[in-house]
C-alpha cells in the first residue's frame, strides 16, 4: 500500500511552486510583498462587535 503523494507547496503571493523545504515564499519580492499586505491591513480579520448592556436600562 502506498500514500498518495503530498501535494505540491506554493508560494501564497503569486502561487509559483516553492524550490525548498520550509520555504514560505518563493522569492524576496514575494516576502515583501505579504509583509507590506499585512502592514497596511489587508490581511484584517473582521470582527463583529456586541452592543454594550447598560446596567440603567434594565429595569
């Protein structure tokens, strides 16, 4: 029995394949690039914001 092969590691910015092990990116442009994207905020997880109880309004 053998395992299927693992699927192919690429680069996340431009999707090219990755040339070694623990690489996450596939060049120095690519790096910069995502390191630029998460200064600026594109990479923000929205979040949903809960309405405050106000401790007076309950009565």
């Amino acid at each position: 029995m053998t395992t299927p092969p693992k699927p192919r590691k690429t680069c996340p910015v431009c999707g090219r394949p990755l040339t070694q092990p623990g690489q996450r990116f596939c060049s120095e442009r690519c790096q910069r690039v995502d390191l630029g994207r998460w200064l600026t905020g594109a990479y923000a997880i929205p979040a949903i914001e809960e309405e405050a109880e106000d401790p007076e309004d309950t009565g």
